[in-house]
C-alpha cells in the first residue's frame, strides 16, 4: 500500500529496483538495435532508389540520396514490362487471396463441427500435404495436364489453400462459435448454410482479415509458380520481373571481350537504378495494407492459434 500523499505510480517507481532499471534498459537496447538492423536497409534501398547510378556503385549512399532524382521511377510508368508486372501481381494477390480465404474459412467451419461425420479422417486428409509431398515435377505434370501452363491459375491454384491456415480458422470457430448458439439457430429453424452466412460468418472478421493478409502476401511475394508454370512475359508477376532485372544487373565479363562495351555499361546503370525502384514498389501494397488491418490480424491470430 503506497504512502499518505504518494500516487500508485509514484509507489511503482519507489518499489522499481537498480537491477530492474538495468533489464528496462537492457531491454530497450535491444529493440533499438534490431529496429535499426531491420529499418536501415529499408532506408538503404529507399535512398538508392532516388540516388544517380554512378553514386551507387562508387558507395557515396549511406542514408540520404545522393545526385537526387527521379529517374528511375519514371523509367517505371514508362516502361509497359514493369507496369504489366504491377498489374499481374495485383490480380495474382486479390485472386489468390479471396480465393484461399473462401476455401479455407468453408474448410476451417467444417472441421470444427462436432457433428460433421469422419471428422478426424478428413482432419487427417487435410494433414497429408504437409506430411508427403510429390515434388516439382510431378506437380508440373498435373498443372500441364490441366492445362493450366501459361494462365493466370497455373499461379493461384497451385497453393491455393494452406493447411495452417485452415488450423488456425478450425479453433478460432472452435473458441469463437459456441454449440449453444448453433442449438439456438437450429430452434429457430435455421439450416447449416444459413446459420454459417447469418452467424459464422459475421463473427469471422478476423480471422477473415488473418487469412486475407496471409495469401494476399504469399501471392504478392511469390515467383517459383510464376517461374515454373508462365512462359509469356504477359503473365509474369513483378517479383518475377524483379528477378530479372536483378540477374541482369550484373555484367558477365566474357560480353567485355566483344559486342558494345558501352551499351553493355549503359545497361547496367539502368539495372543499377531499377533494381531498387522496384524493390520500392514491390514493398508499397503491403505496407498500405497492413496498418488497415492490423487490429483484427492481432485478434484473429492470438484467438486461432490458442486452444
């Protein structure tokens, strides 16, 4: 009990020891450090990416742009390759996103009925992926005999829903729907559907948002599918055009012995000053997605992931 006169958070700071003061600021330290180690090659790209080719490779970007410009951005709008890229992401994240929410949440309530017949087995079913799996090229074969090689499904189907996912999204309805209230829905004449429209899915707003930002990165993020299964540049996400200009970036030195040495320095510079352009516009979409949902990513994580 804190003294006559004293306040609650004057007596905490009176009880708060040396070696407690110690931990706080060890602590502190600690997460400055690894906030810097994580913010600074975000910097480091961000400064480049509006820095001259020449300050680049000579090291001059430390932390602010140097020789500023925005050339490299506007080599971007201008260039129809990237913009195509951009567009191709977009559609492979929102598709690939509603897509495995849809699959996942109609999985996720399924199985954490008590009275859904065989539930186990196909609990066990749904584990199979995780614990066998075919390969590259036999699951190749199955995207080509689907005709699937050179679409946009050859890149959303293929990892179309995750079994964590769908774990997760099982004990979130588990905790989040009680039996009782589908006891009371059933009194009042509601049928299974119904009762997962009407009552299940307005509760799921965050384990919808969860699965959302979980697919909808997976997709933006990814290349192997588009890599493996799209021939036409069309088609191609902007990780994988990233990719490439990330290979092509780097000059081989048997094209020094012949051709245009100054076309193939040229080159490079422009790949110099790409490279972190993109880098940048790759990184925009999820940092405007993530603070919109992050309060219900919280809750439906800590929610689906306890039992």
């Amino acid at each position: 009990m804190a003294r006559r006169g004293h306040s609650p958070g004057a007596a905490r700071r009176m009880k708060e020891t040396a070696g407690d003061r110690a931990v706080h600021t060890v602590t502190i330290a600690i997460l400055a450090f690894f906030s810097l180690s994580v913010a600074y090659p975000l910097i480091y790209v961000l400064s480049s990416s509006f820095s001259s080719a020449d300050a680049i490779n000579s090291g001059a970007v430390r932390l602010l742009p140097v020789d500023a410009n925005v050339d490299a951005y506007q080599t971007i709008l201008d260039s129809s390759f990237l913009m195509v890229g951009l567009r191709n992401s977009i559609l492979y994240a929102v598709g690939g996103a509603l897509l495995g929410t849809a699959l996942t949440l109609l999985a996720g309530y399924a199985l954490s009925r008590a009275d859904l017949p065989f539930r186990r087995f196909l609990t066990f079913f749904f584990l199979i992926p995780t614990l066998l799996t075919a390969g590259i090229i036999p699951t190749y074969m199955v995207v080509r005999q689907l005709g699937l090689l050179d679409t946009p499904w050859a890149v959303i189907l293929p990892g179309a829903m995750s079994v964590f996912n769908m774990i997760i999204t099982r004990t979130f309805y588990q905790i989040t729907v009680p039996r009782e209230l589908l006891e009371a829905a059933r009194m009042d004449g509601a049928n299974d559907l119904q009762f997962f429209v009407r009552m299940a899915l307005p509760l799921s707003k965050s384990i919808i948002a969860v699965n959302m930002l979980f697919y909808g990165i997976a997709q933006w993020n990814g290349w192997f599918n588009a890599f493996l299964y799209l021939s036409d540049p069309a088609l191609h996400p902007l990780q994988l055009v990233l990719r490439e200009i990330l290979a092509q970036s780097s000059v081989d030195p048997s094209q020094l012995g012949g051709g245009d040495v100054t076309e193939i320095i040229r080159r490079k510079e422009l790949f110099d000053r790409l490279k972190y352009a993109v880098i940048v516009v790759a990184m925009i979409p999820p940092l405007l997605v993530y603070p919109l949902v992050q309060r219900h990513f919280v809750k439906g994580a800590l929610i689906g992931s306890l039992k």
